[in-house]
C-alpha cells in the first residue's frame, strides 16, 4: 500500500536518471506499509547509556592537507565516502541501498560482543559550527545479550538526527521494520522544511516499507554568561553513505566511547545518489558519486603501539556504488 506513505514526486528520467532510479527501486516494487513503531532508545536521564552515532572527531591539520591533495581522510570511526553539492545549490534528498552484512568477531577478538552501523545521511562531513545528521540505518552486531539494551535484536533498523548540544539526545529503533542479515534494504531521507526531514525505509527482502516525519533536533547555546536554545535548519551542505564504528556516550558533553568494532566482511552500497535544490522540497538535479571525499577507518593499538587501517572504501566501475572492506589495504 505504498499510496498510505509521503512520495516525492517521480523524477525526470532523462535530466535526473539515477534519481528516476533509486526512486523506481524504493517504491515501485509491490510493498506492505507498516507503521514505523519507533522506540525511543535514549532513557531521560542526564547521562546515556546508549551507543550512538555522531560526527567525526575533529582532524588534525594534516589530515586536511592529505584529503586536498587525494580526497581521502581518515577518521576513528566512519569509512565510505560524501559528496558536496554543485550549481550553489543544496542537497534536499539523498538514497541508498545496501545488503545487511553479517557481523561477526574480528580475528584474535577477545570482546563479548562487537557492534557495527551501515547508513546514509546528510550534512554530518562538515565541520561548521552546530553542523547536525539526519540518518537512517541498519545496525548489525555480534551474538550475544547487549548490556547496555539487552531487548535489542542484534540486526535491526533505526533513525538518529545527531547533533552537538542537543538538550533531549534521541536514537529511534524502528521496530516496524526488521532486518536479518543479507537482507536487502534501502533507505531516503528527504528535506521537506528547512527544519523537517520524512524517512522512508523499506527491507526489498521481505518486502516491507515505512515512512515517518521527524523534527530538527533542539540545541543548548552558551553565548557568555546566558545559555539559549534554538532549533537549526538543515544546510545540505553533505551527502555521506557510511559504515560506522559506533560509539557509546559517556557523559553530556558528546564525549564518545568506541564500541568494540565488528568484522562486518563488506558492503556494497547501491543506488548513491543525492538530489539537490535551491529550497527543500523536491530535487531539481541530481548527483551521484562523482569527486567523492573517501573516508577511511583507523585503529590504534597499544602493544606495540601503533596505527592501522580497518576499515577502507573502494570506487566501483559505476558511479552510483561504493564498496566498503573491513581491514586495510587489500592485494590485487
């Protein structure tokens, strides 16, 4: 019953194909609506207990000269890829499509469980002041009782709109739509209000989509001796299709505990596209994987202490898929 969800509007074949695509994949399919049954995993309690997803760690300045002159960086905690807007316009949409990996303990893992997130989302690369992230995901852990939410499965589906100084922190399973692994899902976030985003997600295996509109998240400011609090608009300013290390909040202040991370073997991401606009609303162009920011996932370790790479995007042949490896550098 795909005419009980908000669509947006059939795009133009000829002047946005990869668009016509991704949108033909996510809702012409013969699909059941379900409700989207969120659950709000964040108790109301000033310190969280739940592992979250977020921004990048500020990078240090070589790390910035490195990505200008290859259009790689590395991060603690994202591998994939994002892409910035053209034409001065702003990105109001973005899909993606990928296959559920399966979790499993990386080798010499020692851990009771390890956890790892796949999603798309928007504006989260940019490193402005108050920048947020709508996402949407799959996550995908190891066997094993969580002892953080212990009624969690260990595959399922859920939303975030991340942001620094959020008075209310919030992460929503979206119980109406489960997921296993090799299961095929795909998700939209689309900008329908500077200050509102609806997501649709569908599981294409077992044949289910969901939609749900969700508001902008509501910021603390402190500006000299007042504190304020104000709701931002979302900018556009990113695209990302990402394969996450999540991370556990400590304490208010957004200070991150990474997870154990999972060998999640790889990810193909399918059907990378964003579509962009001068106001939110619908798409007036698109714009695939062309000139993309690669990210790629570093650990470091203590005994010998050292750096490595775990984690590493990989261009495909077509410019709407990107391929994500668990671990380094790989032969030919």
């Amino acid at each position: 019953m795909i005419g009980s969800i908000l669509i947006p509007g059939e795009p133009d074949p000829i002047t946005q194909p990869a668009l016509r695509k991704a949108w033909g994949r996510m809702f012409e399919p013969s699909l059941e609506w379900v409700e989207p049954d969120l659950v709000d995993l964040v108790p109301h309690r000033k310190k969280p207990r739940l592992h979250v997803t977020g921004l990048p760690q500020q990078p240090e300045i070589q790390q910035f000269l490195d990505a200008a002159s290859t259009r790689y960086e590395t991060s603690k905690s994202w591998a994939g890829a994002s892409i910035v807007p053209d034409e001065g316009k702003r990105f109001v949409q973005v899909y993606g499509e990928w296959t559920v990996p399966k979790a499993s303990i990386p080798l010499g893992g020692i851990e009771p469980k390890y956890f790892s997130a796949t999603w798309i989302g928007l504006d989260g690369d940019r490193r402005y002041l108050d920048a947020t992230l709508p996402q949407v995901g799959t996550q995908q852990n190891t066997p094993g009782t969580d002892p953080l939410l212990p009624e969690l499965p260990e595959y399922y589906t859920w939303f975030q709109w991340w942001a620094p100084r959020r008075i209310r922190p919030e992460l929503w399973w979206i119980r109406g739509i489960p997921v296993g692994y090799y299961d095929e899902v795909m998700g939209l976030v689309w900008v329908v209000d500077p200050k509102i985003v609806a997501v649709v997600f569908c599981n294409l295996t077992r044949k289910k989509i969901t939609w749900f509109v969700k508001d902008a998240p509501i910021y603390s400011h402190r500006r000299h001796d007042s504190s304020l609090t104000y709701q931002p608009n979302i900018s556009g300013a990113t695209a990302e299709w990402i394969i996450e290390d999540p991370t556990k909040e400590i304490d208010t202040t957004d200070n991150p505990h990474p997870l154990p991370f999972a060998d999640y073997a790889k990810v193909i991401f399918r059907n990378c596209v964003a579509g962009m606009a001068t106001a939110p609303g619908a798409a007036t162009s698109e714009k695939v994987l062309t000139a993309p920011r690669y990210k790629r996932m570093y650990e470091v370790l203590q005994r010998p202490l050292r750096t490595r790479l775990i984690s590493m995007p990989e261009p495909r042949t077509k410019t709407t898929e990107l391929t994500v490896n668990y671990g380094g550098f790989r032969s030919k």
